[in-house]
C-alpha cells in the first residue's frame, strides 16, 4: 500500500533533516511527480426511527437509506455510503 503525504510537510522535512532553505527543499519536492488522490472521509451509520419506520442516515452527507430488507443486518453489509463514499467505520 502506497504512503501519501502533503507536499507542504515534505519540504518542512526536508529543509528541517538536510538543513536547506525551505525554497531549496520545495524545489526537490517539486519535481517529484504527484499521485492522483482522493482523501478518505470516514462516516458511521446513524439510525433512526419515525412514524415511517426505521432508517439510518451517513454521519457525513446526512443522507438517509431504509434497509430494503427492513431489517438492522443493513449495516453489517454496507461498508461504504452509497452517496458521498465515505467509508463507514467510524474512523476520523
């Protein structure tokens, strides 16, 4: 599994460990190419119930899905929202 880290972070490194100017180190870290990335965003289901039943609604989109099967096992299989990604395992 690769390592992703903030270009930013990499040249106070560096400048920091080798003792170079920070316009010295951003230009190493500059010419490195860059990955194509999505930050993670971790969410947990949220249940709730009403007058229509039960539902459980992403603790990061704040939207909400009703079990097709109407039942709590909902939430042990879907480890991912279905709306914005966010991947559910409560995580920050």
């Amino acid at each position: 599994m690769s390592d992703y880290i903030k270009r930013e972070d990499a040249v106070l490194g560096i400048a920091a460990f080798l003792r170079f100017t920070q316009p010295m180190a951003r230009r190493i870290v500059d010419e490195i190419p860059s990955a194509d990335v999505v930050e993670q965003k971790h969410g947990e289901w949220i249940r709730s119930v009403d007058e229509l039943g039960e539902a459980w609604m992403c603790s990061e989109c704040l939207e909400e899905f009703i079990p097709a099967d109407g039942t709590d096992e909902f939430i042990s299989y879907v480890h991912y929202c279905p709306n914005c990604g966010a991947r559910m395992d409560g995580d920050s």
